[in-house]
C-alpha cells in the first residue's frame, strides 16, 4: 500500500487504490534518510578521531569526554521538546531551521582551536539534532500511512541510520589521517545539501491548532531532562555518591515530578501523559532502552580494548566492527516486509533474543584474551541481526495508533528512550570496567559485558510478558 503525490500536503491516508511511490515522494524520503544518515556518520566519525583531537589541542581524557558528553547532553536532554515542538509548530519549519543550525556548527567545530568553544559545538549540534531526528521521523510516519507503507520507509529509513555509523567508522579513520578537522567539515556540504532538497520537496504542514502555550511545563521538562543527562553522564568520573551527583539527580527527579503535576493540571499540555498508557508503545520504549543502552555501550568497551589494550589503528578497529553495520545495513531493507507477516511483538523477541544470544557467546568464548574469528565476529553477526530486527519494529510500533498530531511526541519519545538509556548504561558500564585492561588483557572488562548481557535478557522478557497474559485463562 502506498500513497500518490497528491496526498503529500494534507498527509492524507492511503487508499487500496495507490500502488506506487511518486518521483517527490521518494525524494522526501531521501531527504529524511539523508539526513538520518548525516547524525550517525557525525558521531562516529568524531568518536574515531578523539585521541588526534586531545593530541593537538592539549584535551585531557575528561575533556576529550564531553566532546561527545555535550552532543548527547543537548541531543538527550531536548528530544522529547523537539519532537513536541514539531508537532506544534510545524514539521517543516522545525526541521529546516534546526538542519540549518546543525550546519553552521558543524563548520564552527572545524575551525576552533579551543577546547571549551569545541565542546560547546558538540553541545549545539546535539540541541539540532533533538529537533532533527523526531521531526525527520515524525514527517516520515505523516507522510507514509500505517501499515505495509511506513513499515517499507522505516526499514530504508534505518538502512541509512546503520550505513552512517558504518561509513562514519572507515571515514573516521581515514580522514583523521589527513587531519581530525575533516572529520568536522565533511558533515557541512551534506548538511546543505539536504536542507536544499528539504526546502524543494517536503510538503508545507500546519501546526496544531491547540497546545504550545505551556511555558512551564516547557521549562521543567527541558531543564529536567538536561539535568538528568548530564548527571548521567558526569557521574562516571565525579562518582554516583558525589554530593553533586546526588544533589543534581534529585533536583532533576523534582523537576520532571513538576512537569507531571503541570501537565495533568494546564488546559493545553505541552505532552499529553495518556500516551503512556498503551501497552505497546511503552513496550517499544523501554526496548529501545535495552537495544541502544546494550549495543552502543559493548562497542564502547569494544572499541576500548581493540585500541587501548591491543594498540589496533581507527581504521583496523573499524574494521572489525563493521560486520554488524554491513548486516544493520542489508538486512533491514527485508524488516518492512516481516513486520507486515508477523507484526512487530514477534520481531521484538527475535531482536532480543539475537542480542542476547550474541553476548552469551561472548561471556561463553572470550576469556581474557578474545578472539576475533571465534569471538567476537560471530559476537558482531548476531548484534548486527538484532539490531536490524529491533531498531525499525521499535519504530514502527511506537508511532502505531498514535494520531498524526502526536506522531512527534510519539518520535521524540522512543529517542528519547534510547538516547538516555544508552547513555544511563553506558555510565553504569564505564564505572564497573574502570581501569579495565590494565593488566593487558580482557579480564577488567568481564562485569560490563554481564551488565549488557542482564540489559538484553531484561529487554527479551518484557517482550515475552504479554504472551504469558495471553495464554492465562480469562
């Protein structure tokens, strides 16, 4: 099922009668992926070329953290508003203006030569992409009517998300040879480029005829969420019993408290709490959290030991995670059609059952000195197929049922999830592999491998429990 060109301005349902996609339509697609695509060779071209970065301008490692701390500080704290704000304003106006801001900090972070203005950079490419991302998948979820079509668009649109990171990884390397600027300036042209194609080809919207006059739920949840993540990710090297920490977590716990009481109190909400209430979308959500809080932070620990235990290059490193990319890559076109057959509950566990079974290997085979054919290859192959299986079900049944004037909230949600999640377990990881490898072998990073490990396995049987509900008697 599809939807013609006609249908692109009012984001009018589909009919049986639609077959094809339209020239303008695939175009807005290419826009949404491109710029997809954009955000993951971003950050992991960045994340390659850290150690080049504190070299030339004198970073230490905790400030070589917050290069990529502060982009998940402004990308994790203002999702949830970004997808909102869509909602309320207008997609395109949002997404334009806030791609637009994503290019001129990217040529900014190329061309500074202080520590402090390059973090704050990182900071406001990361507010950009809050906007970016839900809007671009909140425009995709309007535009594609619900079912065989969004199911199809979704697994093109994660293709690009997972070619990114992929392509990010080799051209990380290989242009962190040449000088770690690159890795900053590539991003510009693209990010023009897209913001062209944008303003031609995606279809003017309305804003939402209610909402958007809640300026304190506004302040309590933006200053909520930015002080959540950053405690999240501060907590590593200040401590968890830090009086700061403790300080900065339970004023972050008061503030979003505030925003639940504002929202269930004002005329026009900001969010609307009663799309927490459906069981499905909160069973994406917090798969979202197992997906991305167990995978980023195994690639993390992976990318540790490769480069600072076994001395590999960037470009060898990405090498050898790049199988999972490459799978992530080719397998996800495929999801679409699977979701249509089998409905994304079943996906989910396939999904959580490859990555759970992936890490299993790893705890079974590695020892203190994992190898690469019969550890961590087959490692990477069965995260990859549980990545490709999760990431465009989670999507897909996030935004199902929800009405196109949530369809942001709804985007900004479920990122919102992973991104907090990934960075919540990732802080957790970096404190229990403290000081891992220093012995010269794998043993230190042995408790982060169990926490990605309990992480999957909690994210399998929370999608079992609503088979265990069926089959109970009435």
């Amino acid at each position: 099922m599809t939807i013609s060109e006609a249908a692109l301005p009012a984001a009018a349902p589909t009919t049986p009668v639609d077959q094809r996609w339209t020239p303008r339509l695939w175009g807005v697609l290419a826009v949404l992926c491109g710029v997809l695509f954009l955000d993951g060779l971003d950050v992991s071209m960045v994340g390659v070329a850290l150690p080049s970065i504190g070299a030339e301008l004198g970073l230490s490692t905790t400030s070589l953290q917050w290069i990529v701390n502060g982009y998940v500080l402004g990308y994790g704290g203002l999702l949830l508003l970004g997808g909102r704000t869509a909602d309320l304003l207008g997609r395109r106006k949002v997404f334009l203006i806030a791609l637009a801001v994503f290019a001129v900090a990217s040529l900014v972070g190329g061309l500074v030569d202080d520590g402090t203005l390059l973090i704050a950079t990182r900071f406001v490419k990361g507010l950009a992409a809050a906007f970016t991302a839900p809007t671009a998948l909140s425009i995709l979820t309007t535009t594609f009517h619900e079912g065989p079509a969004r199911n199809r668009a979704l697994s093109v649109f994660s293709v690009f998300g997972a070619s990114g990171y992929s392509s990010g990884l080799i051209l990380g390397g290989l242009l962190t040879s040449f000088g770690w600027r690159w890795t900053f300036l590539i991003p510009v042209p693209l990010a023009i480029a897209a913001l062209v194609a944008g303003m031609a080809l995606i279809p003017r919207d309305r804003p939402a005829a209610g909402g958007g006059h809640d300026l304190v739920g506004a302040a309590t949840l933006t200053s909520g969420m930015l002080l959540a993540v950053y405690t999240v990710v501060s907590a590593p090297d200040r401590g968890w019993t830090d009086p700061l920490t403790l300080g900065s977590l339970v004023l972050s716990v008061a503030l979003l408290a505030g925003f639940v009481v504002t929202e269930k109190r004002v005329r026009h909400p900001l969010i609307r709490l009663g799309i927490l209430r459906t069981g499905t979308v909160v069973r994406a959500n917090l798969s979202m959290i197992a997906l991305f809080g167990s995978y980023l932070s195994f690639q993390f620990m992976m990318t540790l030991y490769l480069q600072n235990v076994l001395h590999w290059s960037p470009l060898r490193m990405a090498l050898a995670l790049l199988p999972a990319g490459l799978l992530v890559a080719f397998g996800s076109p495929f999801v679409g059609r699977l979701i249509d057959r089998y409905g994304t509950p079943r996906l989910l566990i396939s999904s959580m059952t490859s990555l759970l079974l992936g890490y299993a290997w790893f705890l079974l085979t590695a020892g203190n000195a994992p190898h690469y054919t019969v550890t961590v290859l087959p490692t990477m192959l069965l995260l990859g197929g549980g990545f490709a299986f999760g990431f465009s079900s989670i999507m897909a049944q996030a935004t199902q049922g929800i009405a196109d004037s949530e369809q942001g909230l709804a985007s900004g949600l479920v990122q919102t999830s992973g991104q907090v999640g990934a960075a919540l377990v990732l802080a957790v990881l970096t404190a229990l592999i403290a000081g891992g490898g220093a012995g010269g072998d794998f043993s230190g990073f042995h408790p982060g491998v169990n926490l990605v490990t309990g992480v999957a396995l909690v994210g399998l049987l929370l999608n079992l429990v609503p088979l265990f509900n069926r089959r109970r008697p009435a």
